[in-house]
C-alpha cells in the first residue's frame, strides 16, 4: 500500500500552517499566539481581562502567556492597568493600536477549521477524531504537550 498521500497531506497541514505564522508575522510583526491574545481581548468586556483568564482561554502555561504579555505590552498593543482598590490584581487591556491589529487581521487557519467542522455532521467529525488519534498512536506523539493553538513560531519551545 502506497502511504505517500497521507504523507504529503499532513505536509500540507504543517506547511500552511508555517506559512500562516510567517505572513502573520511579516504583514503584522507579531505571532500567532500574540494575536489570538489579541483577539480575546477585543471580545472581552471593557477589552481586558486578568493574566489568569488569558492563560486559560489560551491553554498555555502562566510564563508563557506572561512572555506574549510583555511582547505585546513593549509594542503598545496591550497595557497592564492595576485594580482600583486592590493593586494586587492587574488587568491586562487592549490598546487601540492592538484592536486595530486584530480588525486588520484575516481569520487565521484555526478559525476556518472550526467554523467548517461546526458544518460537520457528529460521524464526520467522529472520524476525524478517530484518525487523527490513529496518527498520533502511529507517530508515537501521544505524550507531546500541545496546546489548541494553530503554530509553529517555534516548534522547540512553548508557543509565545
């Protein structure tokens, strides 16, 4: 049985995938996982949120987010606002600069994925499950750590 199909199919993922990132990162100059950030914020109430909520919507570990967090604030397209009444607690809020970015932004390949899998019935989207658990087991990746996010800014290191 010739496997090379399957083969170049995921080379297809991985590649556009890789690919995204790049222009991202050349049209905007920032990562993906520095614009899904973003992008939380903008649908935020009052465009902020504490480092907490990011780091759970984000699926990602607290240094990490902390690491996007600093990139974006050195940008201007984030600030870090304390808490009235209890500076212990800091919001993290969009700047306008930042809301401009996530407006100018197209829907990044992750967005297209789960918009056209929500048109899937429950047996297409089972299947797809199965296969790709399938693949992993084959691959023997099942104890990689990975997150939700759609990247590859650095595939040695956690998303930033």
């Amino acid at each position: 049985m010739d496997y090379k199909e399957i083969i170049i199919d995921m080379r297809k993922i991985v590649r556009s995938i890789n690919l995204e990132s790049k222009r991202i990162q050349k049209d905007f100059g920032i990562s993906i996982p520095q614009l899904l950030c973003l992008a939380f914020l903008s649908k935020e109430d009052s465009y902020q949120s504490t480092h907490k909520q990011l780091t759970e919507h984000l699926n990602l570990n607290s240094s990490t987010v902390t690491g996007i967090v600093n990139r974006l604030e050195k940008k201007g397209l984030i600030a870090r606002m304390p808490k009235k009444g209890d500076k212990r607690i800091t919001y993290i809020a969009l700047t306008s600069a930042g809301y401009k970015i996530v407006s100018d932004t197209p829907n990044l390949l992750q967005e297209k994925l789960a918009e056209n899998l929500s048109k899937l019935s429950s047996q297409q989207i089972t299947q797809i499950k199965t296969s790709l658990s399938l693949l992993v087991e084959v691959l023997e990746i099942k104890d990689v750590a990975a997150s939700p996010l759609l990247t590859l800014d650095n595939p040695l290191q956690p998303a930033q």
